[in-house]
C-alpha cells in the first residue's frame, strides 16, 4: 500500500482516544453505597459476558473510526498490473467505444465477446483518474450515442453500461468514429483519445475509419478477441417461391449456406422449420470457403390463407444468430380471377392475357385464371370471381357495367388495361362509376428516353415511369429507386382527363411527364385500378420488364385486399421499414420478437401516410396490426416484416492491420508489465461508515438495555 | 393469609400524604395520626376483630403450644394431638418488629427505608393503643437492638413514638435471630409486624429460593398462632436502578466488602428482573408460611399502605 500524503498519517495517534478516553471514564465513576449489592451482583453476573463484549466492540469501532480518518487523508492506493490500455493513466478526454454489433454476441468460452468487451470497457473506466472526462458511444450500424457529451461523471458512464445489450444490428465504426471524433473535438483536455473495444472483425470497416485527416483523435483498440481464430457456418439467405409441383400451398425453400473455416465441414446438418415445427433435415459437405445451397419442398397446410414461419436452422456454432435465418410466407385465401379479353390474337405471346395471365400464376400460384373472350362474359360469370381483368376491351356492354359496379360494390377487385381497341367515349359513359378517371386521347410518345447502363438502344421514342414513391403499400416491397420498373419503356399511353381530387383515389404510377400510368380508386368495398397503357408489348416493354410480375402480383393482391403464396418483405437488422395507414386508422402497432411492441399514431405520419420504423435490432418475425378509429383491432399481414442478420457479420475476416486506426504499441521485450494505481480510500471510507453504524447501534442497543 | 403490594408508580389517593410531606410535620405522633386518619376514613378501624372469650375451634398440637391447652378428649377420639383455641379473655398483643440495620437507612431522595418503616409502626401502635390493645416494639440489628414489651399502660404508645424517633440504621441484619428472640419472650398469641428490606436474608444464589432460617422462623411463628405480617420495603433505586453514569458500588453494612463498578444504564434491565424475582421469591416463601407478605416501595403513601393491610384483614375476616 502506498500514500500520496503519508504525513498525516501521524493522525494514526488517534487512534488511541478512545482507549484514553475509556481509561479516564473508568477513574471517574461516582462512588455510590447501595443496599441492594446482592441484586446488583447477581444482575452483573447474568450480563457481564454479554456486556464486555459490546464493550470490546465498542471500542474496536472507535479506534477503527479513529485511526480510519487519517488513513482516508493519507489517500492510500496500490499498485496492480494490467493488461488494459496503460494510456488510460493520464489526465485525457475519452470516448469509449463499445463494438455491439452482431458478430459480437458469438461466445468465446463461458462468455461472450460483448460480454468480454463491455466488461473490460467499465474496468477501464474505473481504472481511469478521476478527472478524465468521459463519453459513450456503441459501434452498431443506427446505434444512438448512450452518453453523447464529455462528463466526469464515471458514475454515469458505469450505469450507462448496465442498459447496453448486445444488438444484431451490423457494425459501422466510420460512423461511431466519426461522431467519436466529433465529440472530442470540444475537449478541454490536450489528450484526446478514442478507446475502441471490438473483436476486430473486417467487417463494419468498409467505409474507412472516419476519422478527420487533420488533427484526429488517438484510437486506442482493444482487441477482445485475442486474434484468435472464429471459424463459422452460416445461413446466409433463404428464399422461398411457390412450388405447384409440390401440390396446392407447395413452397420451395432455398437456402443459401456458406462456410467460413479452414478445414471446410462434412454432414452440416441443415433443418427446416415451419412455425417451429421441424419438417425436413438434411446435410451438406462444404468445401473451405464454400458457399452451397440446400432446397426443400414443402407443402404448406391451410388452404384457406394463412401466415407461416419459414426457418432454416444449421447446426449450431459459437455464433449462433446466423446460423438459422427466417422468411415469412402468407397463404392466400383462393382467388379466382376472370381475364377478360378485348383483343384476341392468334400468336399467343402476341396476347395481353398471356402476360397478364404468366405474371399472376406464377406470382400468386394458387390463384385460378380463367380467360375469356368479352362475347363469352355475362353478368353470372362474376359468380365466385374475386378479381375482373379487362384488357383492351372495346366497350363493356350496359349490363356488363351494372354488373361490375354490384361487383366491386361489394368488395371485389377490377383491373383495367386499355389498348388501342379502347372505345373512351362509350367507356366514360357507362363506367363512369368505376373509372378512376375518366379515358382521353392515346398519345404516342415523341422523343428517346435516356438510356441506362448496358441497355439495348430501341430506336423508339418513349416516356419512363417518374421514381416511384415506396410509400404506396403497392410499391413498398419494390427496391428503393424501382428497379425492374423505372428501366421500362412506354411508346404509347392513353392520357387521362382530369378528375376532381378526392381521398378514394390516389395515383400510384406517373410518367416522368406527369401524366397517370396506374390509377386508382375505392368504390363502396372494392377497388378498381386503371393502367394507362397496354399489358403486352404494343404500346410497352412493361410485361416483359422485371418489375412486371410483382406489379401485377401486387395489384392483384390488393384488388382483392388479400395476399398471395408469397415472402413477405424481408429486412436486414438495422434497416428501416415503411409502415402504410390505410383507410382511417388511427393507429400501427409493431409486435416485435421479444414481445415489445412499438406504437405509431397517425398524427405521426407523414403527407404520404406512412411512418418510419427502424427499430429493427432483433432478428425474427415483426407483426404489424392497426387499430380503427372506434379501437378494432385488425391485423395487417401484408405489412408484416422479418428481420435477418446482416451477413456481413458471419464473415470471420479480420480487418487488415494496415487499415487499423490506431498505432499499435510494440512492447519492448523483458519490459515489465505496466501498473495501474487502484485507490483505496473509497474502501477505507466504506470501513468507516460501517464502522461508525456499528458504534451507533451497539451505543442504541447499550440506552435500551 | 392475604398478601399485596404497594407502589408509588400510581398517583396517590386524594388527601394522602406521601412520605416526603409526612416528613415535615413535627412530631413521630402528628405524622401517626395524619396517617391513621388519612388511612382510616370509611374504614373499621377494629386491628383485631372478632374478639371474644369462646371457644372457637381446634388446631393440631405444635412444638411451643402450652400443655394445658391439649384437648384429651379429643386426642382420645383422634389419637392425635388437639389445642382448643378460644378467643382471648384478655386484650391482643401487637409486636411491631423493624429492622434497623445499615442498609435500612438507604436513601437517595425521599426518606430511608428505616423512615418510612417508623411512620408506618407509630400508625399501627396509635390504631393499636386507639383499641385499647398492647403494643410492643422490637428494634433489631444482628441482635435485638431494643424491645419494649406490650403493654396497655398509659405513656406505652409515647415510648414507641421516642424509640422510633431514636433508632439509627447501623449493624448487619439477622431478622430470623430477632424473630426467634421475640418467639422466646411470648408465650401469647400476637400479631406479629416485621417491616425490613430483606436484603440479605436469602442465601446469595442466583435464582434460588427464599429459603433459610427467616422463613423457617415465620413458619414456626405460625405453627404457634401467631399473626404475623411482613411489610417488604425497599428504596425506588432498588426496585428500578435508575442511574446514568459509571458507579462505583459498594456494600453499606459494616463489614460488607462487596463492590461493583459499572455502567448503571448496562445493568438496569436485569437488575430490574433481579428485584422483581426477589420479591417473587418472597411473596412465594410468605404464601407457604401463611404469613402475610406486603410489598412497598418508600415513595407511597404510607396512609395507602396502611389502608390496603386493614382493608385485606377486614376483608379476611369476614370470609
């Protein structure tokens, strides 16, 4: 033990007060003659062994207390080795940075690496002077700083600690060294330094280190993964499409596997889960380095709709979030659809419904097509039919509109495509009703597009779709700048005359003219959507664009407010997703895995009705339900959402020293360990407080005997 | 026999003096009959009531009893042997026995014990002379200090009034060597007063009983028909220890080398205990000697004292 003020230790003199005192105290008891001395002996007898010791105690704790104040003056301290950062020793501004990105929760031992890391990180804080001043922050891609301004505080910083988890989310330390560096900028302190706590991984360090290139902080790393070797098996996707091969609700299940070791692996046991019931195993040889594939068919049950969990899990390793990963599957309600065709062609991919038709049985495989000609369709054969395609069609006839308009009245779906055998005066007549607006003059487009990369120059003049706007719960599942569909080429459109605004109709595709493509409106419990333009090549490339079988599968599906055999969107942890109000809800509600849930109010939407969720660091299935106006709860299928790993994170890579921010310290060979100072008089201080309960209670205890 | 107890924890009764203000009257005799009076009122202030000439029942025979006494009729019939008892032709004899030792002239605040048992004898020998019954005293240390015979002769009651006004506390205590004396010098039934603090009259063992010669003489003062009634007083600071510092404690008989150092506070609970257990133990030996035990503390009134003894004797009568 050491002391920084070792002189006033000679106040240790105290601590023989209270042996003085109580020596003195014994001299000046008052002499008393009493009658009663047999009484008073044989009371002295019963309690003498009782009350000496109380009376040694007593004086223990004084002469504790005594010679315990002196000692906390002397401000002692030890000296201890360490094998955490020596630079903590110095009076410095500091900004922890704790890695809490996925690959961080893999165990090591009894333990895992967030858990090393975190508490190595709170033994540095405890192991840095008291005039240090101090920030948090963690490593993980969207994480929010946990204490964002240089404090003193340690106190803080130490509980701050006890409310950090391990996230799923994937690291980004351009990020968190970026705003380290930011904080520290603001230092008072000459040292400024960032300790970095993390297991190395290369990912996470795409984007460079963040750092300023001119007066940037120290980066001090410690390495909780001792460089040891993490080798790793993973589930790196699962996709799943319909398989009618597999009979009514078959899904093919296709995972993508990846080994990341040095010796490869035999007989990976690879299992699929279907809402947690194991339904198929098997097992892959995989190469070292290899990524393979496992499929599997399956038959889902219920073929009335409903949702399914679809997991594929692999034998279990030390990093345990990759190796199973999710999709979530929703079984439609059989939709029977009847494609009326306006303008039969001889050559079959000359026909709108061999497009429209191709894109719907393979997007929704349990739907049933039925193609007729528009001599063929009278009002009964909407019986049992939940969605109306009419393509080119010339003219309906009066009966055929009433028909329809009973038909979406009462809740089904109708699809319009024009052509040119559109006749837009007698449509605008007798559909008024149901048009979203009402048909103009075709218009053929007058200049070339711009070309994208690698696109094959077609000599045509067309128009493109303007960016799409995602928002739209028909656009949501589609990349965020609407590949497969911005790429499509429009030669010739029929402009639609303007209608008044009104909240049941709403435009969901426009040209980058401005002009409608895809148009919609509610009428009583159905929907009717009107497409300004063809469904086969005539007047488009649309149909045979990639953005065409999910644009119908995704019109189709909410034509009829259901939705088909099909993945529901699928996120990474970390990213955001946009949640729709439809309607007049009032409220969404996000059921998350670990059974939180998340509440967002109308008044917080934006302009296009739709909020923001980011919330996605656990992986699993997220339930999305809204809540009416009059408080009915509904759940919303179609919004639901699964979160899986970044994969990124299953790569054991480390990142290359030449591209470590900091500069590593060579120890000079037969240097002793360096020490750290641990101060003692918080513990003496502890002693004392102790010490003096003690003395209170047993003086208490000595009044009320 | 009836047995009770007296404190001063309750508030005295209205109209009676406690022993401080008793104190400052003049004389031994004013303060007797404030007593008295104070005691007395609603009250038959008969001592021995029932007094007659007749035969009233048989006893069996004890060591002591005269031999003229034995009913040879009745030892004929019972092959045991019987004493007539008849109520006495003649007036009651009353001995009022105080100890005057050292430890009776313990006092604090207040007055001593010694004090206290002279106001409650003179009360009794003023109610007794009163009746026109004889009253004697005895005054015992280690050995009888004084003894004034029972007499009805005018000016008996003033040579116990001056006998009390002049005994001092001195000497160690032999109760059961007095109380034998006494037995000696009386062949006629009595009753029979003893007022002391007991201390010191038990053998020193913690938790024990009451037994010894003092208990073994008050049974055998019984056996012989004595009335005998014994007034335990003690000092508030024997009964309760209430002191606050570090005392030195010493013995206050002669001779007596006992002594204690101690935090009082540390003590006081189990003193406590320690004196309730010796009264215990001697309202316990008094019950089995049919002796009358009554327990007061030096800060009551003695008039209360007083009033609850005759009240329990009247009340024993007519039962």
């Amino acid at each position: 033990m050491h002391f920084l003020a070792p002189s006033l230790l000679l106040g240790l003199l105290a601590a023989i007060l209270p042996w003085l005192i109580h020596l003195i105290g014994k001299r000046r008891a008052q002499p008393m003659r009493f009658a009663a001395m047999q009484l008073l002996l044989r009371s002295e007898r019963r309690i003498s062994a009782r009350r000496r010791l109380r009376e040694i105690l007593l004086l223990v704790a004084r002469t504790g207390v005594a010679a315990a104040l002196p000692l906390i003056f002397a401000r002692p301290f030890a000296e201890r080795t360490t094998d955490l950062p020596v630079a903590s020793l110095d009076p410095q501004s500091a900004v922890i940075v704790l890695d809490d990105s996925a690959s961080m929760s893999r165990t090591a031992g009894l333990s895992s690496m967030f858990e090393r890391a975190r508490d190595r990180a709170r033994a540095l804080v405890r192991q840095f002077p008291s005039d240090v001043d101090l920030a948090l922050l963690l490593a993980s891609a969207g994480s929010s700083p946990k204490i964002s301004e240089l404090s003193p505080e340690r106190t803080r910083v130490l509980e701050a600690f006890e409310n950090i988890v391990c996230s799923a989310r994937p690291a980004d330390f351009a990020s968190a060294l970026r705003s380290a560096s930011l904080i520290l900028a603001g230092s008072v302190h000459s040292k400024r330094r960032i300790y970095l706590f993390t297991d190395l991984q290369a990912a996470g360090w795409e984007a460079g280190t963040g750092l300023p290139a001119e007066g940037a902080p120290e980066v001090i790393i410690d390495d909780v993964s001792g460089a040891a070797p993490w080798e790793n098996r993973a589930v790196l996707d699962v996709d799943v499409l319909p398989a009618p091969e597999a009979g009514a609700g078959g899904i093919a299940v296709d995972a993508e596997l990846a080994d990341f070791s040095v010796a490869g692996t035999r007989s990976l046991g690879v299992g699929l889960k279907v809402d947690g019931v194991a339904v198929a195993k098997g097992f892959v040889d995989l190469a070292p380095g290899e990524r393979g594939h496992k499929r599997f068919l399956h038959r889902l049950s219920g073929e009335a709709g409903g949702a399914h969990d679809v997991e594929v899990e692999i034998d279990r390793d030390a990093f345990r979030l990759d190796d199973h990963r999710l999709a979530h599957v929703e079984l439609a309600r059989s939709m029977s659809v009847l494609i009326v065709n306006g303008d039969p062609r001889t050559a079959r991919n000359e026909d709108e419904p061999f497009f429209f038709a191709t894109a719907l049985r393979n997007g929704l495989p349990g739907a049933a097509v039925t193609i007729k000609l528009a001599d063929d369709v009278s009002p009964e054969s909407l019986k049992g039919t939940t969605l109306v395609a009419l393509l080119n069609l010339a003219q309906p006839s009066p009966a055929m509109a009433s028909a329809l308009a009973r038909f979406v009245s009462a809740g089904g779906g109708l699809f319009i495509s024009v052509g040119d055998r559109v006749d837009a005066t007698v449509w605008n007549e007798r559909m008024a009703k149901l048009l979203p607006q009402p048909l103009g003059l075709p218009r053929t487009a007058s200049a070339l597009p711009g070309q994208h990369a690698g696109e094959i120059v077609d000599d045509r003049p067309a128009e493109r779709l303007a960016p799409i706007d995602r928002s739209h719960p028909l656009l949501a599942s589609f990349p965020e700048h609407g590949e497969g569909l911005v790429s499509a080429r429009f030669f010739k459109y029929m402009l639609l005359d303007p209608a008044p605004e009104s909240p049941e109709r709403s435009v969901i595709l426009r040209y980058e003219n401005g002009a409608p493509a895809l148009v919609e409106k509610q009428v009583g419990k159905g929907r009717v959507m009107l497409l300004s333009t063809t469904v086969d090549r005539e007047w488009t490339d649309l149909p045979i664009r990639t953005g065409f079988l999910p644009l119908v599968r995704e019109a189709a599906r909410r034509l009829v407010g259901v939705t088909g055999d099909e993945e529901t969107a699928s996120l990474r942890a970390g990213e955001a997703r946009i949640l729709a109000f439809t309607g007049d809800e009032q409220r969404l509600e996000v059921s998350r895995p670990d059974g939180s849930v998340w509440v967002a109010r109308r008044e917080q939407a934006s302009a296009a009705r739709s909020v923001l969720y980011s919330e996605t660091d656990r992986l699993g299935t997220y339930h999305v339900r809204a809540v009416g106006p009059d408080g009915t709860v509904v759940a919303r299928p179609e919004q639901d959402f699964v979160v899986n790993l970044d994969t990124r994170e299953s790569n054991p890579a480390r990142l290359d020293p030449a591209l470590r921010p900091d500069r590593i310290a060579v120890a000079s060979p037969g240097a002793k360990p360096p020490k750290h100072r641990v101060e003692l008089w918080h513990s003496l201080a502890a002693v004392m407080i102790g010490l003096l309960l003690c003395e209170s209670v047993l003086t208490l205890r000595r009044r009320r005997v | 026999m009836s047995e009770g107890a007296t404190g001063s924890r309750e508030p005295p009764q209205p109209g009676l003096l406690d022993p401080t203000d008793l104190a400052r009257l003049a004389s031994l005799e004013l303060r007797a009959r404030t007593i008295v009076e104070g005691a007395f009122s609603g009250i038959h202030r008969n001592l021995h009531p029932g007094t007659s000439v007749e035969f009233t029942e048989h006893r069996e025979y004890a060591p002591g009893d005269e031999i003229r006494r034995i009913d040879w009729k009745a030892v004929g019939r019972a092959d045991r042997y019987y004493v007539k008892r008849f109520e006495d032709e003649t007036e009651m004899h009353t001995f009022l026995v105080l100890d005057a030792s050292a430890s009776m002239g313990y006092r604090r605040r207040g007055i001593s014990k010694l004090d206290y048992a002279g106001y409650l004898a003179s009360a009794l020998a003023y109610l007794v002379g009163q009746q026109g019954d004889a009253t004697g005293l005895l005054l015992f240390d280690e050995k009888v200090r004084s003894f004034l015979p029972p007499s009805t002769r005018p000016g008996q009651i003033r040579e116990v009034f001056r006998l009390l006004e002049t005994a001092q506390p001195a000497g160690r205590t032999d109760a059961a060597l007095a109380l034998g004396h006494l037995g000696e010098l009386t062949d006629k039934r009595s009753l029979i007063i003893l007022m002391s603090d007991l201390l010191d009259s038990e053998p020193d063992e913690p938790g024990g009983e009451a037994r010894g010669a003092l208990p073994a003489r008050l049974r055998q003062l019984r056996a012989r028909g004595h009335d005998v009634a014994l007034f335990h007083l003690l000092d508030p600071d024997e009964v309760e220890l209430p002191f606050d510092d570090l005392i030195f404690f010493e013995g206050m008989e002669p001779g007596d080398a006992r002594t204690l150092l101690a935090q009082a506070p540390d003590l006081a609970q189990a003193f406590q205990r320690e004196s309730q257990a010796f009264r215990d133990r001697w309202r316990a030996a008094c019950l089995e000697a049919s002796v009358e035990y009554r327990f007061a503390r030096t800060d009551a009134p003695p008039a209360e004292v007083l009033r609850a003894f005759l009240a329990d004797r009247q009340r024993a009568v007519r039962h």
